[in-house]
C-alpha cells in the first residue's frame, strides 16, 4: 500500500496526488507567484501519465471560472494558486462553494503586493477566510500530499459537495524537498471512488445552474450553505481517519505537541509549527512547560477540539502570518478569542 | 430574404426552448434574438450566460426560462466557463463518462463581451474551444440603467454618456467586435439581427457544425434604453441594416459575405429619428457620423467584393 520514503519537493508531491486521484481537469494560470505544481502536471498529460484536460487559462480569474465549468459537467477539477492569483479569483471562489462545485485547490501562501513580495504570510488565506470553502492548513510536503488526496473525497462526498483548498506555505513547503512516502495507486482508488455529479449540466436532464435569487430565496441559499459547511466536520473526520488507516498517518482538525500539561502554548497554522517543536523541544528540555497547538482546519473552525486542546493552559502565544490593518487583532487572534474566557 | 417569409416559416421548429413567462421589457429585442438563438440551437445545448438582463430576466429562482441546461456564475467569465465546460466534456466523453457531444455556447451582452468579458474571450478564441460565443448587442449597460459601454455607438446619450450643453452624448466610436473576433482567426465570425430572423437561425446552424470557436454578434435591440416606442422593435433592427449603421455580414476563414445589400443605403438619420437616445444631435453631427458610416460601409462591400472575385 505504502511506498518507501522518497525525497521530493513539496509542488511535485502535491502534483502527485492530484495523478493519483486520476484528477479530469486541471486549469490554471501562472501569475507571479505560481508553484510547481501546475508545471509538473502539464508535464504529466503532456507524457500521457495523466489522462486529464489542461488549459491554460489567460488569468487566474479564468482559471477558477473554467473550473467552475469543468466541475458543473461532472469533472474532477483540480487548481492551484498563490497570493495575487488568489486575489484575482476572489470572486469565483464565492459562486464555486455557493453553487456547490467540488473543486479541489492548493494555495500556497504568500504575500500580497505593494511592495511586490513572493515570500509566505498567511494574508492571501485570511483575505478568503470566508469565501465558504472547506480550509485545510498544512505543515510540509508529506502532509500537503495526503490532505490533498483526502480532499479530493471530501469534497466529492454527497453531503459535503463543497470545495476545498489546502493551504501551503509558499517556498517552505511549496519548493523545499522533503522526505515524502507516496502511495499506490490501487490504495488511492479504493479510497477516492470514481467521481459522479448528481446533477451536471447535460441535455438530457436539463438544469438551471446560478439562477438569480431574491432576497427571501438568497437568504434560505447561504443559509443552507452554512449549514453544509459546519456538517462537513463530520465527514472530515471520517475520511482523516480512513485514510490513517490506509496510510498510517492520523489528520485531527486540531493537533497538540506536549500540550496535555503545558501552562503556555504555541496556537499555530502552516509550516512553522515545526520550527516551534523543535523550540519547545529545547525549552521542554530546561524544565519548562511550554507546548503547541496546530490548527489544521481552518474552515469549518474546530471550536470543541481546540477548546479540548487547550486544556489548562493559562498563556496562549498566537503568531499570526497576517496582519489585519486597522483592526484589533490578526485573524486567527480574533477566532481564538471565541473559546478562550 | 421578404419573399422566403411565406414558405420557410413553416420549416422553423415550434418547440421553445426559451420557455415564455420571462421578465424582458415589452418588445424586448435581446429576448427575441434568444429565442431563435435557442430555436436554431435545438436541444443538445449546454449555455453558459454572463450576468446581464438575459440572465435576471430568465432566471428569478425558483422559475426558469431555459429548457436546456444553463449555468450563470459571474459577469465576465462566460467564455472561460465556456471553456471549462467544453473541455470536461472531452476529458469524460474520452473516459466513457459522457454520452452526448452538446454543443457549448456561452452568451453575454456587449459590456460582458467588449468591456470586462474581453480578456475572458480573447484567451477562449486563443485556446481555440469547440464553442460559439454569442454577444447580444444592446449598445450599453442596460440590465444596471443604460450606462455606457465600449459598444455604445457615437452620439449616443446614456446615464454615464449623457448629452449636455457641452457633450454630444457618447464621444468615442463603437467598438468593433466582429472585427476583434476575425484578427483572432477563428474559424466563424457573423453578425445578425432578430429583425432578420432567417438570416440569423441560418448563422447560429452553420456556427453549430464550426470545430472551433464562431462567434456572433447579434444587435438587439432595447426600447428602453433606446427611448423607442416598444413597437418598433423589429423596424429599428431593420433601420440599422439599412442604414449600413449594422450591416450583416459573415466570415468564414476569413472570408467576408455581405449576407444582405444595398445598392443604395438610407440615411442614418431614418434610423436616428425614431430613437430618444440620438435627439439631441445636431446636422453637423448626423452628417459626421454618415460620413464614417459610408466609409466603414464602403470598406466591409470591397473586403466582401474581393473574395466575390477571387472565387
């Protein structure tokens, strides 16, 4: 089931497991700053390794919008993006939750200009964090590759039938390698089940998709669309916790390091939570009693699970890769906020 | 094309597939174009329509208007939804995932073809999809109050172009799409007008046999925001082709077809005089604008006049 570990740069592991889950379609658009990602998957339909359509959009706003296109046939869409792309797609993110388009997409985090940078912060995230998406943090290359698989079956579960993005820090894990232990494909089909839209657009069955609603009509919509995607926690767990059982790695919305007794701790997303273990470590090791919080899902946020966490913990450090200007505090400070008395 | 009107009528399908009921103006002429848009298409049509007054008028949930399927998501991405759709119908009809071979156009109004869908357009032209992207030519922003678009002809007075003691309305030319279309060498370009209903049913079934992107542009016309009595519609459709204003043409290859011609054009003025949006223009003004008219007119009859020589 398992392959042995190899070293691979985190974009060509994500790559990876969009081939693995034998992706249809794949549109994407190389704004400053792309990843890898999107290049290595060109190369595998262009070698015939991937069966799947790749166009190359004009825009980033044009990739999300094909997307929304390649998932209402019944496709498996595949994108990914970073920062300004993000940005440019702010929009569509919106119509592909609310319309309910399983689009899978990594966005590996980065800053948005001015100045023009291409290095990570988490502002790209949080200026989507409510964009009505599914959101998933990961740490390095091994995790991006296994939420991404896990991500594709969420997405497409009947009563989830959301999309979902999974963040990756731009650079630490999107162009560093590391070691990854990828997996067979005959394991990855017997988790992700071929792919059917209930309902595409087919002239057989006609449909009206994105029709235009009046007040009373928009409010049951969005309604209903919050209501899916706190239920989707559910089906998260399930399918983190069937995939332990074929990969033998476990994905928890919320994950402690030495947290159980600690009297201050660490509530971090993304890739430096292991330069925090590795601190913590050091600090554990002088006597004190420090500790880390990850927080993996971002959206729907784990109120129970980070309550449960947290646990006795009197100091809690949040560092935040996002600034909210003008505001009181960062944005994964205000959430916390919400549990803590 | 008059004296067809008594036999081939009958030849036309009585199945609607825009369905009645919609909300569009009283003589609306987009709403029109769409339904024989929709009657040449058939049924093995998969649409994907850019915010605008097609969309609002046909869509009020829980009702629809369109019988076959349909997907509106934002204002100016049709072309690249378009794309998408097209595209995942090949990568699952490859897999056996898909049965039928639907047709995908996407539609739009000239502000979500010529202003913000342009870039969208260009790329899907570009990438060369098996698709036909239909442009409903009203002139300007109608659906959010008759604004100004890049399509809004010279002299005319809109919300955000409006006459004034020193403005003449609308001070920039219109934009030529048809044109735009054929520099990105696709295979099809046509325009057409609901007034000419043969004419343009002929051009949406030839799109529909085209392997690549057609595209046509379609004027329609819009009473209120023309300021025309709602029963001229089809009069003022036929004004603007008579008056070399929107002369109906076609490319194929790159080849141009005047499908209907003059041996001498009216004045703009018959076309100007029956329209609140052109009132305010003065003999100085008209006779400007009959000059570039002529000129324009002039230029579209020899490109089509070459190719009659050539072949």
């Amino acid at each position: 089931m398992v392959k042995k570990m190899i070293g691979i740069e985190g974009s060509f592991a994500i790559a990876e497991a969009v081939k693995l889950a034998r992706v249809d379609a794949v549109a994407a658009y190389p704004i400053t700053p792309q990843t890898h990602i999107v290049e290595r998957l060109a190369e595998f339909v262009a070698n015939g390794e991937l069966d799947a359509e790749y166009i190359p959009v004009e825009s980033e706003h044009s990739a999300m919008s094909a997307c929304l296109g390649t998932s209402a046939v019944g496709a498996r869409t595949f994108t990914a993006t970073a920062s300004q792309g993000l940005e440019l797609m702010h929009e569509v993110l919106y119509v592909a939750s609310s319309m309910r388009l399983p689009i899978v997409m990594t966005l590996a985090n980065r800053a948005i200009s001015a100045p023009l940078s291409i290095w990570t912060d988490h502002c790209d995230a949080m200026a989507v964090r409510d964009c009505g998406w599914i959101q998933i943090f990961a740490e390095n290359a091994q995790q991006a590759f296994d939420l991404v698989l896990c991500a594709f079956r969420i997405a497409e579960t009947p009563a989830v039938f959301l999309p979902v993005m999974v963040h990756i820090d731009g650079f630490y894990i999107s162009h560093t390698i590391e070691p990854v232990q990828l997996l067979e494909q005959e394991a990855v089909d017997s988790f992700i089940p071929e792919y059917r839209h209930p309902y595409p657009l087919d002239p057989d069955r006609p449909v009206t998709m994105g029709a235009f609603g009046p007040p009373p009509i928009y409010t049951e919509a969005k309604k209903a669309q919050e209501v899916a995607l706190r239920a989707s926690k559910a089906v998260i767990l399930e399918v983190w916790q069937e995939f332990s059982l074929l990969s033998g790695r476990h994905y928890s919305p919320v994950e402690g390091y030495e947290a159980g007794d600690a009297d201050v701790l660490f509530l971090i997303m993304g890739s430096f939570s292991e330069t925090a273990m590795v601190a913590i470590d050091r600090m554990r090791a002088k006597g004190q009693k420090v500790g880390l919080v990850r927080l993996r899902l971002w959206r729907p946020f784990p109120v129970q699970e980070l309550r449960q966490t947290v646990g006795k913990a009197w100091v809690i450090i949040v560092l935040d890769r996002a600034i909210s200007f003008g505001g009181r505090d960062p944005s994964v400070l205000k959430s916390r906020r919400r549990f803590i008395p | 094309m008059e004296t067809l009107a008594v036999y081939v009528p009958r030849l036309i399908t009585t199945k609607e597939y825009f369905a009645p009921g919609h909300r569009a103006c009283m003589g609306c002429g987009e709403a029109l174009a769409v339904r024989l848009v929709c009657k040449a298409l058939g049924r093995n049509v998969i649409i994907a329509n850019a915010t605008g007054c097609m969309e609002i008028v046909s869509s009020p949930l829980p009702y629809t208007s369109w019988e076959v399927p349909w997907i509106h998501t934002l204002f100016e991405n049709a072309a690249a939804v378009a794309s998408g759709i097209e595209a995942g119908i090949k990568v699952l009809r490859r897999k056996g995932k898909y049965s039928k071979k639907p047709k995908v156009v996407a539609m739009a109004g000239d502000g979500g073809t010529a202003d913000i869908g342009f870039q969208a357009l260009s790329g899907a032209f570009e990438r060369g999809h098996e698709f036909i992207y239909i442009c409903f030519d009203n002139e300007a922003y109608m659906n959010t109050g008759i604004q100004r678009s890049s399509a809004t002809p010279f002299g005319a007075s809109t919300t955000t172009s409006p006459a004034g003691k020193v403005s003449i309305g609308q001070a920039t030319w219109k934009k030529n799409m048809p044109a735009i279309a054929v520099a990105h060498d696709i295979p099809y370009v046509a325009t057409a007008c609901p007034s000419y209903p043969f004419d343009l049913m002929n051009k949406i079934s030839k799109a529909i046999k085209i392997e690549g992107p057609a595209y046509i542009h379609i004027l329609s016309v819009c009473p209120t925001g023309w300021r025309l009595p709602a029963d001229l519609t089809i009069r003022a459709g036929r004004l603007a082709v008579e008056t070399g204003i929107f002369p109906l043409y076609e490319v194929e290859e790159g080849k141009y077809v005047l499908n209907v011609d003059f041996p001498r054009l009216r004045p703009v003025e018959d076309y100007f005089k029956l329209q609140g949006r052109f009132r305010h223009l003065t003999q100085e003004v008209i006779a400007q604008i009959q000059e570039r008219v002529t000129a324009e007119y002039t230029r579209l009859r020899e490109k089509a006049a070459r190719v009659r020589d050539n072949e």
